[in-house]
C-alpha cells in the first residue's frame, strides 16, 4: 500500500508503509509543519510497516525538533505492524501511546 497523509488541523495521520523511497516526502512535510508551529502530532496507528531507515530517520528528526525546544508527539506505541521495526533500532522510544 502507497503511503496516505491526512492533515489535520493540529497534526497529522500517515498510513500505508513507509519506505526509503517515500519518507523524504513525509520528513519534509513534518519539517515544515514543526517550522509554522511549536507543538506538532504525527500518527502512525494506521501504518501497515515502516523500514528500520525510516525509524532511524524519524528518531533524527524528533531530536532535531527537541534541539529546537519544539515538541513532536509521534503516536504508534501500540501499532505492532510497526514495533518490530522500532524495537530493532531502538528507537521505539520516541512514540507514545496517546490516541487520535
């Protein structure tokens, strides 16, 4: 499945599966919603899977955004089609359970 980007007003919800070939657009488009705002949400409850590049890279960008003293709430702890991914590069540690 193709990766979907629904934006809400406050944040935003991506489902499908995250490859290398399409979290450029999604690093992208967090980066410059966190540029227009101090606190940002990112759901990946709907993500079918996501390769350890992309948990690696999201990791890069969540510290980039706590640098900046901006907050990034990304919500998936409890996704599991996601988890082994983000326990193998230990970086599930940037997700939270909170629900959308």
């Amino acid at each position: 499945m193709a990766l979907h980007i629904i934006e809400h007003n406050d944040g935003l919800e991506v489902s499908g599966n995250l490859t290398f070939d399409n979290m450029g657009f999604l690093k992208r488009t967090i980066e410059h919603k966190m540029s227009q705002n101090e606190f940002f949400t990112v759901s990946l409850d709907k993500l079918d899977s996501i390769d350890p590049q992309c948990a690696k890279t999201l990791e890069r960008l969540f510290q980039k955004v706590v640098r900046e003293n901006k907050a990034l709430k990304i919500i998936g702890l409890e996704n599991e089609s996601i988890m082994p991914a983000m326990r193998a590069t230990n970086t599930s540690y940037i997700l939270c359970d909170d629900r959308v």
